[in-house]
C-alpha cells in the first residue's frame, strides 16, 4: 500500500505500482492464460515503468501528465523505435484498464490520453525465388542430402548428419512450406505433429490455435525422419525441435542456425526466420492463394496486416501486366 503526506498526515493511498504490476501479471498468468513469450514480454515492459516511476508510487496518482512524460522518455531518453514504444504503452493501457474494472482506480489514466503512435509503414523483407533456391542448397547440402528427397534419404541424413545441420535443413523447410513464426516453431511439441494427416497443429498469439499443412513428400519425409531418429535423444521435455544435447531448441537457437545457412549459401544479407515467414507468405499471394486463406495460415487476427504482402507481389504483378500486354501486341 503507498502512503503519503498531506498537511502533516499520512494517508493511505491503496495499491502500489509495484504491487499492482505484480497482481496483473499474475492475472495474466492464471486468468488470461498468456504464453510464457507473452508474459516475459509484459514483466520487461512493466518493469521499465516501475523504474521510471517509482515502485512505491500509488497508481491511484499515476496520471497523463506523468504518461506523457513517460512517452517522451522512451524516444527522447532511450531512443526507443516507434514498435518498441507502442509495445510499452499498450501494455500499460491494458494493466491500467484492468484496474479500472477491477474497481482499484476509478478510471484509466489513457482516458482522454492522445497516445497514438504513427508507425512507419515498412514492406516486409521476403526472399527473392534465386535466394531460397541456394538457402535451401546449402541447407540440404549442410545434412549430405543429394537429389530428390525420399524417406530412405531423409532418415540416413538424420542419422548420419550433424545433428544442427539437420535441424537447420529441417527447419528451413517447415517455416518455407507453413510461414510460421519462429516462436511457434521453437514451441511447436512432438504431439503436435500429426504424420498420418500431414497437419501440425500451433498454439500461436493469445494461446489461439491453428493448424498448419506439410504440402508435399519431400518435407513431410524430413519431419518424419527428424521425429523418428531424434526423438530418443529428448531430454526431459516435449518440444519437437532439439539442440544437439537433447534439450529444446529455442528461438535464438533457431535463429543461429538459419543465419548460419544464410551465410554457407554467401547471400548478400543475413536471413531470419521471419524473412521466410515473409516469403512463404509473399509465395502463397503470388500463386493465388485466396488472401483469407493466407491469413488464416498465418494466423492474423486482421486481414489488414496480411494485407501488407500485396504490396510486396507488385512487382509480380508488374510483370504480369507487362507479359500480357506483350501478348496482345503480337510480340511487337
């Protein structure tokens, strides 16, 4: 509980940040069943807030001058990108209406606070047909597979290969072939993984789940080999994807080794996972996959943010209308 002095007296002022922080991660925890990458997400961002303001300070006086304090801090202080600070600020809008409905503060101090951040509108970064073509080479490469892939193949490889290399190989191929983000392929559990249907099914943003399709033979004869010849190395947890010890693989695990793919196959820039995310996607639009079933596949809540890949199919588009018009002219 926070106390302050007015006229020489002390009073109680109800919860403290500190505690009221503590109490909505919790809520989130236990009530809202966020992912723990969610969670850890909120627990930094209030944190930064607890230090700004003070943890023994009353959230009964946290006010929109002191936010808007707050906002000029982020960019002017820690010079913090436009996504970073809307992060924070969201987090806080949510906590503080919490409270207001939990009946701890009367009302929110975001009412009536303009903290709108205008964010630059960046195209995503997707992979050119001729980068995926030697990413998946030095991929392929990196486990000794050669020619077409067959289960026989897949299986020698996944016995015989460096076992980094072929989770690499492994998973290059699922997040090309799905388009999931990096955090649910790291989280993505051996049961999670139906051979028979070619289906895996993901706990994505907000717990909300989907399922996603292996498409062909080749990719399907890779996550099966994987699951069949690694999985009696499995130390003490469920996750589908490993390191060489036999714990989880996790995110900034994944990202090394696709890195490390991107830099055998000595493309010009460095790859990340979600450059393939963004080009599983971008493939999908240019092959004319309905947009709602990309979105779907993707697992965005609002059609608007898969929107953004339409714009990157433009040049496609581009020459599509070039390649037509050449044809109405006879090739003159």
């Amino acid at each position: 509980m926070a106390v302050v002095a007015v006229g020489g007296s002390l009073w109680w002022i109800g919860m403290t940040l500190a505690e009221a922080c503590a109490e909505f991660l919790t809520h989130c925890r236990v009530a809202k069943n966020l992912s723990p990458h969610s969670l850890r997400a909120y627990t930094i961002d209030l944190a930064e807030f607890e230090r700004f303001a003070g943890p023994a300070t009353a959230v009964a006086v946290v006010d929109r001058p002191l936010l808007r304090r707050y906002l000029s801090h982020l960019f002017e202080v820690r010079r913090l990108k436009e996504t970073s600070v809307k992060r924070r600020i969201a987090c806080l809008k949510v906590m503080f209406r919490w409270l207001e409905l939990d009946e701890v503060i009367e009302i929110s101090p975001f009412h009536r606070l303009d903290a709108r951040i205008r964010l630059p509108r960046r195209l995503p970064r997707n992979l050119t047909d001729d980068e995926v073509r030697r990413l998946r080479a030095a991929a392929f490469a990196g486990a000794g597979i050669t020619g077409r892939i067959t289960e026989t193949k897949a299986v020698r490889a996944a016995r015989k290969a460096d076992h980094d290399a072929f989770t690499a190989l492994v998973a290059v191929e699922v997040l090309l072939a799905t388009g999931l983000r990096v955090g649910e392929l790291a989280g993505m559990r051996a049961e999670d993984v139906d051979l028979t249907g070619r289906v895996i099914t993901i706990v994505g943003k907000g717990s909300r789940q989907r399922r996603v399709f292996l498409p062909d033979d080749a990719v399907t004869a890779l996550v099966t080999a994987y699951q069949g010849v690694t999985g009696a190395r499995r130390r003490d947890h469920d996750r589908f994807l490993m390191t060489g010890t036999g714990g989880p693989a996790s995110t900034q695990h994944l990202r090394l080794l696709i890195r490390g793919i991107g830099e055998d196959a000595q493309l010009s820039r460095r790859v990340t996972p979600h450059m393939l995310r963004h080009t599983a996607a971008t493939r999908l639009l240019e092959n004319g996959v309905d947009i709602r079933f990309v979105q779907r596949l993707l697992g965005h809540q609002s059609i608007s943010t898969t929107e953004i890949y339409t714009t990157v199919t433009d040049a496609s588009l581009r020459a599509a209308v070039e390649k037509a018009a050449e044809g109405m002219r006879g090739g003159r």
